[in-house]
C-alpha cells in the first residue's frame, strides 16, 4: 500500500518558514550579547528572504539580496532605537520582552510581506521539495 502526500502550496511551505524564522530572530533578540544584534537580524531576514525564493524556485541574485540587506540593516537600527526608548519606560528585565516582540513583529510581517510578493508572481503554485 502506498502512502499519498498531499500536494502543499509554495505559500503554505513559505509560511511555515516564516514562522520558523520570527522565533529565531525572537531568539537572538534575547540573547544578552554586549554588541548589537541589529546586524544579526539583517542577515537573518537576506537569508529568509533568499529561502522563501528557493521556496518558489526563484533564486534571488546577489545584488538583490546585497540591496535588501542594506535597507534592512537601516530599518533595524531605527527599530532599536524604537526598542531602546520603549524598555526605558519599563522598569526591570522586561525590556527584553520588548526587544522579542519587536523582533517577532518585524520579521513575522516581512516573511508575509515577501511571500506575498512570490505570490503574486506565481499564486497557488504547487511545492515540489528538492531531491
């Protein structure tokens, strides 16, 4: 008897990595490392975003991920200042919860933000997992 797997969208697979992707960054945000992490989570959504192309067969060249993570390099320093005055009016560790949830929110909406972007280039392709 032979098993069928059900056909999953590129959509569905990409989601499930963003999701993936949003807990690491939560991750790495509450890490107490003496340096800053902004630099970190750049990379880590140029990689999400590099995966979710692979996801949709799409490679995403070098100038292009080059440019992405400038820009996200520019946004993420304005979030820690964002995240730096926010934990001042919270007394305590609970900063830190403030640094997770800003890093959870921001990778989360762009992950959407970019598999939205595949899917209007391809909608309701089907996934096909490499070999």
């Amino acid at each position: 008897m032979q098993l069928r797997r059900m056909a999953i969208t590129c959509r569905e697979e990409a989601m499930r990595w963003v999701h993936r992707y949003a807990i690491g960054g939560a991750a790495f945000a509450a890490l107490p490392l003496p340096i800053s992490t902004t630099a970190g989570l750049a990379a880590l959504e140029v990689h999400m975003l590099n995966f979710i192309g692979g996801v949709y067969d799409e490679p995403v060249g070098n100038l292009k991920s080059l440019a992405a993570g400038g820009g996200l390099e520019i946004m993420g320093s304005g979030l820690k200042f964002v995240a730096t005055r926010a934990s001042a009016f919270v007394p305590g560790p609970a900063g830190i919860v403030i640094r997770v949830g800003i890093a959870a929110l921001v990778i989360e909406s762009l992950g959407r933000a970019i598999v939205g972007y595949f899917e209007r280039k391809h909608p309701d392709k089907l996934f096909s997992a490499a070999v």
